[in-house]
DNA sequence: ACCTGAACACCGTTCAAGT
DNA sequence: ACCTGAACACCGTTCAAGT
C-alpha cells in the first residue's frame, strides 16, 4: 500500500508559495492557516513548525517575497539604473498583487533592506550625487513605485459604470473613462510618470 | 431611575470615528466588530443596522475617510494647486496610519472619487494642459502621495538597530541611519520629492 | 426603528501526544 | 524531527425576539 500523505515534506518555500496562491486567488482576508493546511495536504498546526511566530511570520514572509528584488549592477548613467529597479520592483509587486497591502505597511527586512541599501550604492556610484542625495533619489523612486502600483491595483477593482448608476457615472472623468483598464494603458502610465520623476530627479 | 444604555444614540459616523481610533492604536487586526461593539457601548450586532453590509462596508467607509480630501480652488498656477493636493492627500492619511492599507488597496469611491475628479480640473482648468495631460499628472501625484505615506508608515516602525544584531545594523545604509525618523525629516523628504516630481511634470 | 441573545460556522494558537 | 488531535478563546454574521 502506499505511502500516507507527505508525499514531498512542508518547507519554507512551499509554505510561502501556497500562500501567495490562495491570497492572489481568493484575497488576503481569506488566507487562513487552516487553508492553507489544506492545500498543503497538512493539518494547519504543522505550519507552526516551520513558522514558529504563526502567521505573523507568514505576512512578513509575503511581504518580503514581493519587495526583496534585484538588479545586476550596469555600467548604464544612473537613470537607467533607477529605470531598471523601478521596472523590477513593480513587476514584483504586480505578480502578487493579494500581498500588497502586506507589502506597502510591513517596514522592510531582509532581503527587502538589502535592495533598498543595493539601490542607492548603485545610484551614488553611477554618478548621482553623495550619498545623502542618492538616500533622497531611493526614497522618491521607491514610493513613486509603490504608490503607483496601489493605484494601478485599485483600478483594477473599479466598477464599470453600469448603465443604471448615473450617480457614480457623472464622477468618473476623463481620466476614468470606466471600468477596468487594459495592462499596457496601466504600464504607459508608469513610464510617463517614471520619466516625469527622473527629469525632476536630474535638475538639481 | 436613569435611563438604561444608549445615552446617545449610534451612528454612522460615531461608528466610523470609534472603528479608526481602535485602527489606530492597536492595528487594524485587532478592529473587531465585537471589539467595537463594546468601544461604543452596544452589542456588536447593533452594528449592522447601520452598516448593512457589516465589516466590509466599515473597510469601505474608512477607506474613504482617510482619501476623501477637499481643496479650494484657488487661482495660483498648476504647481501651486498640485502642492495643495498633494499636502491635503498625505495630511488625510497620516492623521489614520491604522487604516493605510485599505486606503492603498480599496478603489476609491464617492468622496474619494470625487477629489480625484477635482484635482483633474482644477489642475487642467490651470494651465496643466488638456484632460489627458490633466489626468497622466493626478495619476502621477496620487502613486508619489500615497507610496510617500507608505514609506514614512514603513519607516516608523523600522527596528533601532540594536547593538547585539551587527547583521541588521549592516543593512542599514546612510539612507536609513536607523531607528525611527522624526516628523520633520519626513515632510522634508516629501517635499524634496514632490519638487522634483513637480519640476518633472512642467517639462513637455 | 433600533437593539439584544443565542446560535452557527469558522478563526489563531497551545499543548500533549503520536511516529 | 515532524506532524496530529483536541481544546480554548475568540471571530463575523443570521435570525428570532424584545422594546
């Protein structure tokens, strides 16, 4: 006969992925130790072991899964630097989009710091200015990014306007023409804004 | 004999303003309908007779609370009216921090869809350029607001580097000196950040 | 109209026990 | 070392009942 159940034993990684599954799928608000348990094949108390701090060690766990990002360091100017870890950290963010509220209010640790420090040694290196000026560019960058995938986020959530609802109709402006908006509009928007931001970013 | 309990009666709003000073001071998790109940003296079942749709219409109406921003109409330029927004925005969210992540993460309706209609005109109304040009920019200094806000959030709850975790402690680069960052040195920062991004948004 | 009480189907977490 | 089962103190929400 075979064998029970753990046909391949829990670990971090699974933990971690099995989790981001159900809270992209089904929200944050529904991803329970006990289901997760259970799409692990495993009673929930097993995550305890693995997970000494319960779930609160999962949520910083998620969060730094989406945060932690990496850039190769190039011999580009320091605006391509910047445009390559805001390209990566959006693209992070976008992929889990069930942990960003996890991700935009959980202080940064681990691997999460290291990318943030990684980002503006390579800025101060590739010719941006002293340190405190590369803190500043980091800073900027890092909300922009994040702001900007709160927003895109938020409008995937948007009601189209129905027909009926001429109230909520009358608010949506040009700027909402309404509904949900097409990924490549969203991505547009981000490359408009992030030039925006490294033109001011580059005069004084 | 004095009258039993409801020396004044419930309402939404004394809802709403109970629900973000639990928010507030012991984290959304801990926002509970029963906990609540109790904070207004009431059983947590009396709730739902204002707010038919439970908790999550209590998520949503604090979600608006806090992005729900009114600015007068002035007749400075576009960079002045941006600058009034974008105070008023980050002011409304981190007088709540409790709430931030509904206020990133629910799409915004009523009240908040109204501010970002009025940001839009008030700003093309002032020389921003056309609708579209008008929206790009909103867009642009909502994601710079409200990821702003996410990192002071973030930064206030970064741990001090305490003496024995040299691992941490050499994480922290000049950017993050450690330990929390007073008041000041956030606005500052916003407001570096949110020049550049103005000087960015002028240029074509 | 507004609130209560009891009940139901879940939660996170602990702890002793199994293998 | 790793997982289970039972138990405890909570959750959100429904529904009939009170005033």
């Amino acid at each position: 006969m075979p064998a029970k159940r753990p046909a391949v034993p829990l670990s971090h990684e699974r933990i971690i992925e099995a989790a981001l599954h159900i809270a992209d799928g089904q929200g944050l608000r529904r991803l329970t130790m006990r289901r997760l348990g259970d799409a692990l094949q495993v009673e929930a108390m097993a995550i305890y072991h693995h997970l000494p701090r319960g779930k609160e060690a999962l949520m910083d766990a998620l969060a730094e899964h989406v945060t932690a990002v990496t850039v190769e360091p190039s011999d580009g100017g320091w605006q391509e630097i910047a445009r390559a870890w805001a390209h990566a950290g959006r693209s992070a963010l976008l992929e889990h989009p069930g942990v960003l509220a996890l991700a935009l209010t959980k202080p940064p640790q681990g691997g999460a710091l290291m990318a943030i420090r990684e980002q503006a040694e390579q800025l101060a290196a590739s010719g941006l200015g002293d340190a405190a000026r590369a803190a500043q560019a980091v800073r900027t960058l890092r909300a922009y990014v994040m702001g900007s995938v709160a927003v895109e986020i938020q409008r995937s959530g948007w009601a189209a306007p129905t027909g009926g609802d001429e109230d909520e109709q009358a608010l949506l402006p040009a700027l909402a023409s309404g509904g949900a908006e097409p990924p490549e509009e969203a991505a547009a928007a981000f490359e408009r804004g992030l030039e925006a931001l490294l033109r001011g970013l580059s005069r004084t």
